[in-house]
C-alpha cells in the first residue's frame, strides 16, 4: 500500500535537500546531508540526540544558515534568511520545547507565531475554524500557563496549520503527550497527509514511526546512514541503524525479597500551590530489590508523590516508614542520610542547577553520604573524583566534571543525575519520569543501571508516563490518579486493555477537560 | 494648624505637576521591563535628561528644544546600557546601577555652569474655556503640555502594548526571549528599541523637573525620583494604568504632605516626609497582592539572551 503510493509520486519531490552541511566550533552537526520530503507523505527524520535531526530543521526553517549544499522546494532554491521567509515558503514548524509565552492568551500565541496575523476577533473565528476542522479543540482567550501539555501542542499545531504550510516540521512532537492525545495528533496528521501536506516527523520512538510514516531518514553523527520504509523494517533493525550498534533490552530479574525498604501509610497531602494536585490516602509498601512502577497522565500527583517523598515537603507523622524508621517530618537532607534518594523530572534547575559544574552538582546531593566536606570546608579532589566516577561508571559524554551541568545534552545530564544518585548507594531510590526526552541508547543504560540497583537489593520507585518503558522495568504496577493510587498488581502479563483501565479515570479526566 | 490655608484646586494642581516627572520615567521602565529588561539606572538617565534639558533650553531660549534635548540625553545614556547589556551581555543589574552613578556624575559635571540660572518657563498650554471653569479649570486645566503628554503617553503605552503587533512581540519578547527567537523576532532590536524608548521618557522627567518643578539646575536634584519610579513598575504589576495611579499617588501624597508641614500639623516632620513612600507602597502592594497569574513580571525580566547557534 505504502509502496504504491510512493511509485505516484516519485516524480516531484516538494523539499528536496543535497549535500548540506553545517559545522560548529568543535562539532559537525550535519554532514553532506541529502534529504527528499514529497506531498502526501509523512517522512520520518531518525536519530539519537546530537544526531544533527534539530541542526537540519532549523536550516530548513530559517533559523540556521548551512554552511554549503543545496535546499530546494518545488525545484526553487530555498535559502530562508528567517522564520518568516520560511513561513511565507510554505513551511510550518511544530518545536519540541513549546515556543509558547505561558503568560499570553491562546491567540496571542497563535499570532506572534504568523507573519500577518489578521485582527484578533478574525483571528478568533479562524482558530476556531482549524481547531474543528482537526479535532483540536482550543479556546482563544484561555492563559497558555493554565493549559495541559497536550493542549499547548494544539497552539503549536493550529499556529502552524494557519499558515496552510505545504511542509509542516514537527520536533519530536510526542514526547509530553498521553496515549489518548497521541492518538489524536495522529488522527490529524493522516488528515493532513491525505490532504497532500508533506510532513517531517522527527522523532526517536520506533513504534511510532512504524505506525505513522510512509518513508524514514536516519542520521547518525551528522550523516544520513540509511533511508527505510519504516513499516517494513523492524524497530530493533530502525534501532540498530540509529544507534549504531545492537540495542540490549534491559535484563529483569525479580529480585524483590520480603524485607520492606519503605511504606506509605495513608500519606495525604493538601496541593502545593493554587495548580498543585492534592494526595489522597497514598498507600504503598516497597520491599528490598523491587521496583514499583507508578504510571499515570502528568499532573495527576507525580510531582507531589515525589516532593513527599524527597522531604521537599514533610508529611503528616507516621505516613512515611523508612526501614522501619518514621522520616515523615524530616526533611530532605536528613532522607538521604538514611539512604532515600530522588531524582525529580526537571533536570535543569531541580535536579541539577544549570550553570554549576558536575563537580559542584555531585556536591550538592553527596556531600553527607560521600564525606566530601570536612570541618564545613569542601574537598574537592574527593568531590571531582566522584563526580569523574558517576562520569565514567554511567557513561556521561561530556569533557570532563568541570562541565557545566546545562551544556550537557539531555540524556547525558540525566545518566549523571540519575547515576549521581545511585553511586551514593542509596536504600530506596525514586526518579520521576527518568527518560523523558533522552535518546534510545541512554533510555537503554538509565533503565538498566535502575535495574541493577534494585539487583543489588535497594528499592526503587519509577514514576513515569512511559508504559513500556513501566512494563519493562516494574514488578508491580499502579496508576495515579486525581492524586489517588491505585492498587498495585504485578507488572508482568499486564496487557493493555488492563492498564488502560487502571489508567482510565485520569484519560477521562483529560479528554473531558479538552473539550 | 490652619488647614483653610489648603485650598483644594492647587492641591490638585501640583499634585498633577509634582507626578509628571514619576510618571514618565516609570512608563518608560514599565515598556522596557515588558521586553524583559531590568534598567536600574533611570535615576542616572532622568538627572541627564534635567540638565540636557536644562542646558539646551537656557542655550535656545526655547523650552520645547529643552525637553527635547532631555529625551535625546536620557536616549544617549540607556544607549551606553542597551550596547553594553545587549550586545556585550553584561550583568543588568550591575551596568544599570553603574549608569546612575556615571549619570549623577555626568550631570554634575555638564552642570557646573549652569547653577543659579533661571531657565525661560514653560507656557501653559491654552485651552480655552475649560480654564475657566470653576474649580476644574484651576486644578486641571491649567497645565503646561508635558502633563498631558504623559496622560496621553500613558493611554499611548496600554494601548501599544495591548492592542498592537509590536506590542504584542515586544510583550512575547520579555516573556521568552527564546520562543520569541524561534518564532523569527527580532529580540536584541526589540530589546533595544524599548531601552531607547525608556532612556527618553526618564530624560522628558528629568527635564520636567529642572525646566518646570524646580525650576533652576542643582546637583543631584532627582533625589531619589529614578529609584522610586522603578518601585512604582514592580508595584503596579507592570500595567500602565497602575503605573499612573501610582505615580499620582506618589505625587498626591508627597503634595499633602507638604501642604501640611506648611500649616503646621502636629505630626513629626519625619513622618510626613516618610509618608508618600509609605503610602505608594501599601496601596500597590495590596493590589498587586490580589493579582491573578499573568500579571506577574515579565518571565525572562533581567535575563541576558544570546541568540543560539
């Protein structure tokens, strides 16, 4: 089917790329890039992080010259100066960290990103148009700060289709959505696609670029290593030609034992802030070598799990059981001293402060448990060798723990956080959401490392709105909802019919809320 | 105390008077802290923009070319800053604060010749027979041009930041600077623009003071005006018609205060002069401690932005 129809169309590329290549001080991003995009067909652009997949798009949307080679759109050269030239080609962009203004309105928004925007009330009616015609609900007057991620994607995308673009970009565009709003987005490319928009669909998840593009371009290292038809190529094949080399999936091992590392008891906490979710009744018992998994659509109490078990924020007096030790009321520092370790969702400026070096990030959470301070004064050999071993040990590319912790690349940084964490040796570990935006091959090592860890007998809690990954790593599984948990049941044999309806009150929730 | 002796219309009067200069420099710090940029040297900039003024008026005998000389000093001193914190992405706070200290001294220096001259004074601005009216005609129509220019200035700011593109992109700029990048804005010319537009708004309040308050040239005359318009933007959640509230607060008070040391109130002097601070703050604060979520500051306030790749 998917072969037919490209036989029709092998004529006339729309977006046609030769020979580009662009370098930066140290680093070849794209080298001798050749890329063919046509109408009507949804091409895949592969690749891990720093593969050169964000350098070539920006070239193509303005925002990046390229060094040598050739773009052309419909045979014409295609040399934009800026976003609007872009624009006004016929290009629209959907970014992977929303260009949103959290503090403007919805069609604010969608007319800053419009090189014309017609008056507001027109604008309004249009909005509203798109949205019907795509099923993406949006109300214009509605603050972007108050919206769920999967509504902000809904700006992005209507801001781009307003354009009527021949060529939409989308930058790894599922990487903050939930199932339920995948499928969506999906139901509106198709659409798109049916219409004989060409869209480039970047992205890492394997699954689905088999289920949604007909061809796929894989960089690696700045350079196009192969052109596939997804749907007939396996992912562990896409995998292997993405990464490089073969892809272990991670070795489970049930090694939960009948110790108990830590118990919630009855935990409920009011929200944090007026946006916050509050916890109800969270109950939970963790033994020695297990690992729980915590599903569950962002913001229904992830956040506020976390912080209440971090010590960020204390709980109520005997809510939360440490090996046997009552740690509600201490705070987070005093946790870790007892071996409880978290590593939260934002990498930049919560698990780690972004302008520090690595030696100085590793100080801020192993201090206590590494003795590397002596009389209040720091060591710092004994800091930069243990910031140099979690290097080595997880496998951080970076120049060296003089680093600063905001030039790492996602995946690199949160290897480091995570593995910061677990070279500490804690008891119990939670991470939230510990491979969100980070590359296949760091997923593959992060999840592996947390298995190991619960190997060696510590207990770990993995949040994360990832199903497979939650299948691949839990023994036992349950969703939160509304700030509730669910009871947990074991992971394997799960399907997904079950999971869906453990999830189910918080897909509901969602969807009522969209519309 | 002789409370008669305050009649309410002068009152009024000065107290519009007194609040033009505030008013000025504090919208202009308002647009500029709506791109996302923190200039804390509009002290330095108004006390440039009084003895440019100052000196451009005595020198033409024209206050119109004094007032304009104003804004082109206090625009050649924010453009010391926009170079140095746009292009050079030097520290914000640390080049703003230096700026008042260079503008201090700068004008003491320009300033030298010009003490115990009388500039030529600002006429006021006929209108007719609203002058006339009773009561009105003395407390609010009897001003010179600059004191309505900064009303209108005032609907001017709201309705460019609110209802306008530019606007619109100046706003998306100070929220996030590398949204607004992506999106293909222009953010350092933006950023530059707003800095220019500021540095003249707090020289025509410097001017306002030297040429039309005062009027004669002493160092260090401001006294402080720059550091209080800059409160006045933070307390008044960085919205124009707040920033005027503000201001005329500010002025009001300070004007009363006054009037009431004159007639001898029983209150230490202490107090009262401590009161136009006192009141600005408490009104403001409390209204800015009921603001809804997207009042607040600009995102990206006082963050340097270096265009990526």
């Amino acid at each position: 089917m998917t072969e037919r129809r490209e036989d029709d169309r092998v004529a006339a590329p729309l977006l046609q790329i030769e020979g580009v290549t662009k370098a930066y001080p140290g680093v070849v991003a794209n080298d001798g890039v050749d890329l063919s995009v046509r109408p009507g067909e949804i091409h895949a652009l592969l690749g891990e992080n720093g593969a050169g997949k964000s350098t070539l798009v920006k070239m193509i949307f303005g925002l990046v010259a390229p060094d040598s080679g050739t773009m052309r759109i419909d045979g014409a050269r295609h040399a934009p100066a800026s976003p609007q030239a872009a624009r006004a080609a016929g290009i629209g962009m959907v970014f992977q960290h929303f260009s949103l203004f959290e503090a403007l309105d919805v069609a604010e928004n969608v007319a800053l990103g419009m090189s014309d925007p017609p008056p507001r009330r027109a604008l309004a009616r249009r909005i509203a148009e798109v949205s019907r015609a795509y099923g993406l609900p949006l109300d214009p007057g509605r603050i972007v700060g108050d919206l769920s991620a999967g509504e902000r994607q809904r700006i992005e995308i209507v801001r781009a289709l307003l354009g009527r673009p021949r060529l939409l970009i989308m930058d790894e565009p599922t990487s903050v959505l939930t199932p339920r709003e995948v499928e969506i987005l999906f139901a509106t490319l198709r659409q798109l696609r049916a219409e004989g928009v060409a869209i480039l669909y970047i992205s890492h998840k394997l699954e689905e670029i088999r289920a949604l593009c007909d061809r796929a371009t894989i960089l690696r290292g700045g350079r196009v290593v192969a052109t596939s038809t997804p749907a007939l190529d396996s992912a562990a094949r896409l995998a292997e030609l993405m990464v490089g080399h073969r892809l272990e999936a991670p070795a489970r091992a049930g090694t939960a034992q009948e110790a108990v590392a830590l118990e919630l008891d009855r935990l409920s906490l009011p929200p944090a802030h007026a946006f916050g979710t509050a916890l109800h009744d969270i109950s939970l018992t963790l033994h020695r070598g297990e690992v729980l998994g915590i599903g569950g659509v962002a913001g229904n109490g992830q956040d506020e799990l976390l912080a209440a078990l971090s010590g960020e924020r204390l709980a109520p007096r005997g809510s939360v059981t440490l090996d046997g030790a009552d740690v509600s009321r201490r705070g987070p520092a005093a946790r870790r001293r007892l071996g409880l370790s978290v590593a939260p969702e934002e990498r930049l400026g919560h698990a780690a402060a972004p302008d520090m070096s690595l030696t100085e990030n590793a100080l801020v959470t192993a201090a206590a448990g590494q003795r590397l301070t002596r009389w209040g004064f720091v060591d710092w050999r004994a800091t930069r060798a243990f910031a140099a071993r979690v290097i080595e040990r997880f496998d951080v590319r970076t120049r060296g723990p003089g680093t600063a912790a905001g030039a790492l690349s996602g995946g690199n940084l949160q290897k480091y956080v995570i593995g910061r964490e677990i070279a500490q040796a804690p008891r119990v570990l939670a991470v939230n959401q510990p491979t969100w935006g980070v590359d296949a091959a760091a997923a593959a090592r992060i999840r592996q490392s947390l298995l190991d860890l619960a190997a060696e007998g510590a207990g770990v809690i993995v949040i994360s709105q990832d199903l497979d990954e939650l299948m691949e790593l839990s023994d036992r599984f349950a969703a939160l909802n509304g700030g509730r948990l669910s009871p947990f049941r074991p992971a394997p044999g799960l399907s997904m019919e079950e999971i869906g309806l453990m999830l189910g009150g918080a897909d509901e929730r969602e969807a009522a809320r969209a519309s | 105390m002789d409370l008669s002796a305050i009649s309410p219309a002068l009152l009024v009067a000065a107290l519009m008077a007194g609040a033009t200069p505030l008013l000025f420099a504090a919208l202009g710090e308002l647009v500029v802290e709506r791109a996302g940029v923190l200039n804390l040297g509009v002290e330095g900039m108004m006390i440039l923009g009084a003895i440019c003024g100052f000196a451009a008026a005595v020198g033409t005998g024209s206050p119109a070319a004094g007032f304009a000389a104003a804004a082109l000093g206090g625009a050649a001193l924010a453009l010391v800053f926009a170079v140095l914190t746009q292009g050079l992405l030097s520290n914000q706070v640390a080049t703003g604060l230096a700026l008042t200290l260079f503008g201090l001294g700068l004008s003491a220096l320009v300033g030298q010749g010009y003490v115990g001259i009388k500039p030529p004074s600002t006429p006021r601005l006929d209108l007719g027979p609203l002058s006339d009216l009773p009561f009105l005609g003395r407390a609010i129509f009897s001003h010179d041009a600059i004191v309505y220019l900064g009303l209108a200035a005032t609907l001017a700011v709201w309705a460019v930041l609110n209802r306008t593109r530019f606007g619109l992109s100046l706003r998306a700029v100070g929220e996030n600077h590398d949204a607004a990048h992506a999106l293909g804005l222009k953010v350092v010319a933006i950023r530059v623009g707003a800095i220019l537009f500021g540095g003249a708004m707090a020289g025509i309040g410097g001017g306002y003071l030297s040429l039309v308050r005062v009027p004669q040239w002493t160092e260090g005359m401001t006294a402080g005006a720059g550091w209080i318009a800059l409160a006045i933007v933070v307390f008044a959640s960085w919205r124009a018609g707040r920033v005027l509230m503000g201001a005329y607060l500010f002025g009001g008070v300070s004007v009363l205060q006054l009037n009431l040391q004159a007639a001898g109130a029983a209150v230490p002097v202490e107090i009262l002069s401590m009161s136009p601070y006192l009141a600005t703050i408490l009104v403001l604060a409390v209204m800015s401690a009921r603001r809804k979520r997207g009042t607040a500051a600009p995102a990206s306030l006082g963050r340097s932005f270096r265009a990526p790749g």
